[in-house]
C-alpha cells in the first residue's frame, strides 16, 4: 500500500462510524492532496463497501472536487444571478488578465454575499462589493 493510499484509509477511518461520512470523507481528501483520484476513489470504495464508480459518481458530481491536483491558488467569483446584477460580469475580462495563468477563476453559483456583490472566495476568506481594482487586488494577492 502507498502512501497516499495509507493517508486516505486514515482519513476514511477518521469517519468511520459516522452516518453519510462520503462528502467529510471526499472534502478531506481534496483538502489534503489537491485532488480525488481514482487511487482515492478506490480506497473510499472499499472501505464504504461500495463501487468505485458510486464514489466517482459523487466526485463529479460536485464542482469541489478534481480529479487532478492545479497547484495554482484558486479565486472563485459568484457569477449567480445578484451578482450580475450588481455588474459581476463587466469585472470578468480584467479578472482573467489579472489571472493569466497563474491563477485559476472559478465560477461559482451563490457565495451567500448577494446584498453586498460582487463577491469572490480564495479558500475560507470571502471578498465583498469588489470593484475592478478591488477584484484584480484580491487575484493579485491569491
């Protein structure tokens, strides 16, 4: 058994007994290795006594979860509906060149802030009423 494989029968077994233990279990993982692959996915699989493809099914389903480790920091922008309203998307094209590719944007659908938007997420930290210069700072410090 690897290492890797080693670490996630631990993380599994940190859940063990507990009632839908698949998502703490999946959010762990990703958490602590940048990714779900499919050598996690068969450990979880195994020791859930269910099928690789129940668990794969439910890594992507959710958009938290990659099948392959991106090193690179991440800022997710809410692109939801009051967002948009408060002019998210004119804020896109300076965010992506802010970016460029050392940074991934990721969309994401409700951040919870949609009376102070447009907002933006790296890690736990939320960022409210961003402007473009406010966005690009965030983007640059991620």
């Amino acid at each position: 058994m690897s290492t890797k494989e080693q670490r996630v029968a631990e993380i599994v077994a940190e859940h063990a007994g507990r009632e839908g233990p698949m998502l703490p279990i999946l959010h762990d993982i990703q958490h602590e290795f940048g990714c779900v692959d499919g050598e996690a996915e068969r450990v979880i699989a195994g020791a859930l006594n269910l099928s690789r493809a129940d668990v794969h099914g439910v890594v992507s389903f959710y958009h938290d979860f990659h099948e392959k480790a991106d090193p690179r920091p991440e800022v997710q922008i809410c692109r939801a509906e009051a967002c948009k309203a408060r002019g998210v998307e004119n804020l896109m094209a300076g965010a992506k060149q802010a970016a460029g590719e050392r940074v991934k944007l990721s969309t994401v659908y409700c951040l919870g802030l949609c009376s102070a938007g447009p907002s933006a997420r790296v890690g736990d930290t939320l960022h409210a009423r961003l402007d473009a210069a406010a966005l690009a700072k965030v983007i640059e410090n991620a």
